[in-house]
C-alpha cells in the first residue's frame, strides 16, 4: 500500500510538472523569419512596431491597426501618395509615438523602440541580418523580418507569402494572412486569364519606381513581376537591363 501511495504521489507531481510545462510552452511561439532565424515571440502579443521600407504596409494587411504603438516619422509624411495605408490611419499613426526616422537612408533608434514598448518589432530585410541581431540584442524585444519585396512588384510569389503568413503568426491572424494569399493568388489567375489570349502584347515602360522612397520617371527596371502576369513586353527588359533600376 505504501508503494502504491509513493508510485501514485510521484505520477501526480509529474502530471503537474507537465501541465506546467505545457503552460509555459504555450505561452511563446517560435516563427521562422526571412533570413531563417528562429525567432521565439510571446504567443499573446499585443503591441508591435513595423519598421523600414514595407513593413508597416504589410502589417496593415494582416495585424490590427490599434496594436500598433510607435511609428516611423517617415511613415507620418503627409504625401500619402502611394501608401494607402497611411492615409487610411493617418489620425491614429499621427497619435503615436516616433520610435526613428524611418526611410530607406535611416537606421534604427533602439531608445526610441524601448520607449514604445512593443511586444514584437517586425522590421523588413531592408536592413541586414546583423543590424536586425543588434537591434534585437540591445532591445531585449524579440525581432522577425519580413521581405520588403513589393516595392520591386514582387506580389506573387512565396517570400511574399511566407511574410505574410509571419505577421499572421505572431498577430494571432493565420486565417486574415491565408485569406489574404488566397486573394493575391486568385488575383494572380484573374490576370492570366485576361491577358493570355492577346496576340500581340503591348510594349509598356514602367516609370517612377520607388525602389528606395519616391524616384523620378527614369527609376525602372527590367524585371517587375507584375508585367509577367499580364502578357506585356516590359521596354527595360528588351533592352537587355535586367534588375537594375535608374534614378534621376
């Protein structure tokens, strides 16, 4: 009989042990990044920052608008033109604290981020891997990188999707971010379908691309993705430039 108790008081301590040990799982979540960091955020996060060129744009996509509780002054530019997003919460980002000077020439403001404090920073791979270490190293706030793609018309493909499918992870938005995807990719087939029966494509020259901030109607490029959807003949490409863009 004693045995028993001792075998029963050691199977209960250890069904505790393991409910605890669930309970602290459960409470992070570790998400794979774009430059493959396993990156371990707080599974009920609800304050985030999106910084660098595209991010916050693909926040907006996916996460909730009020979650967010510092912004870049570059994003609080009143020359929306091109960021509907900016427009759209233009009152609430107006409310939030700076947390760095945001643009494609800026670097990151670590006292500006602890003084916002988010539960995650989403920066885009803009900046490179050791400055996203650093930043996360120094903050103490866990960081995930998300591609900045779309500013080269980079929409349809899976860097863009894996992006999305991370701010869906660490917002608890998996089914807006699946819901999102399905929509590009259907948009995607819709414009194929448009546009594969033309026999004679139309030569098309792409200005003003805003590679890196807003560029002139010489900044271009030879490979923009969503020329190849609609059966176009992108000018640039023709002329043999291939990924270069030209600034004024």
């Amino acid at each position: 009989m004693k045995n028993f108790f001792l075998l029963s008081t050691y199977a209960f301590v250890f069904l505790l042990w393991s409910c605890g040990a669930a309970i602290a799982d459960a409470a992070s979540i570790t998400v794979l990044d774009v430059y493959e960091r396993e990156v371990s955020v707080p599974s009920k996060s609800n304050r985030f920052i999106a910084i660098g060129p595209g991010a916050l744009r693909l926040y907006t996509y996916i996460g909730e608008p009020d979650k967010i509780v510092g912004i870049e002054t570059f994003e609080k530019n009143k020359n929306t033109a091109g960021r509907p997003y900016a427009q759209l919460y233009e009152e609430r980002f107006d409310r939030l604290p700076d947390v760095g000077p945001g643009g494609p020439q800026a670097s990151f403001d670590a006292e500006g981020v602890l003084n916002a404090d988010p539960d995650v920073i989403i920066v885009s791979d803009h900046y490179e891997r050791r400055a996203i270490e650093r930043l996360q190293a120094n903050t103490g706030i866990p960081v995930v990188t998300i591609t900045r793609d779309t500013a080269h018309g980079s929409v349809f493909n899976e860097r863009m999707y894996a992006s999305l499918r991370i701010i869906g992870a660490v917002t608890g938005n998996k089914a807006r971010a699946a819901a999102v995807i399905t929509y590009i990719e259907n948009t995607k087939a819709d414009l194929i379908e448009r546009t594969s029966s033309i026999e004679n494509p139309k030569a098309v020259y792409l200005g003003c691309l805003p590679r890196s901030g807003v560029q002139g109607i010489r900044s271009t490029s030879g490979d923009y993705d969503l020329l190849n959807y609609i059966n176009a003949e992108n000018v640039v490409s023709l002329a043999g430039i291939k990924k270069v863009c030209l600034h004024q």
